[in-house]
C-alpha cells in the first residue's frame, strides 16, 4: 500500500465526514430548554404578576390587622381611662410652672 495514497485517502474522508457532520440537523434534545411560544411567555408573566400582587396584598392585609390590633388595645385604654379618670395623680404633677406661669392640676 503506498503511503502518499493511504494518507490522501484519509483526509479525503475526514472532509467526507466534516461536510456529512455539518448538514446533519440538531438532534431534537440538544441539552437546553426550547423556546417558549408567546403565548407561554404571556401566561408565566401574568402568573409572576399574580403571585408578587398577591404577596403584596397578604403583606398589606397583615400589616392593616396589625394595626387594627393595636387600635383596639389603644382604644380600649383610652375608654378606661375616660370612663374611671386617670387613677392617680402624682404628688410632683399637681402644679406644673413654666415660665408663664403656674398651672394647678385639680386633685
């Protein structure tokens, strides 16, 4: 076998089998993930909208019960208060004097 004729013979099919590679098309699974149809697109943004909406308004209506928790308590304190007087009044708040003038706090 000559030589000069193996070696010519071998690359003539290494190119044979480049352009054999080149025209194969994509395997159907090429190890990424396709791309999506639009109408896909626009229902994994309504949902993405959805649930951060949602997050806000629980975060919201938690933080408003809060609130209206401690409203009740304040409301509450502030009705004893007004229904049975302050209870007691210390012995330093009975007069309060300022640079105007005195102010007498009844007993």
């Amino acid at each position: 076998m000559n030589p000069i004729l193996h070696s010519k013979w071998v690359e003539q099919d290494k190119a044979k089998q480049l352009r054999a590679l080149q025209l194969i098309r994509q395997p159907v699974f090429s190890g990424r993930t396709p791309n999506p149809i639009p109408h896909q697109q626009a229902q994994a943004r309504l949902r993405r909208m959805l649930k951060a909406t949602s997050r806000k308004h629980r975060i919201e209506e938690e933080r408003l019960d809060q609130i209206n928790f401690e409203n009740k308590i304040l409301y509450k304190k502030m009705t004893q208060i007004l229904k049975k007087g302050s209870g007691h009044v210390s012995p330093a708040r009975k007069s309060f004097s300022n640079q105007r003038g005195s102010v007498n706090y009844p007993l």
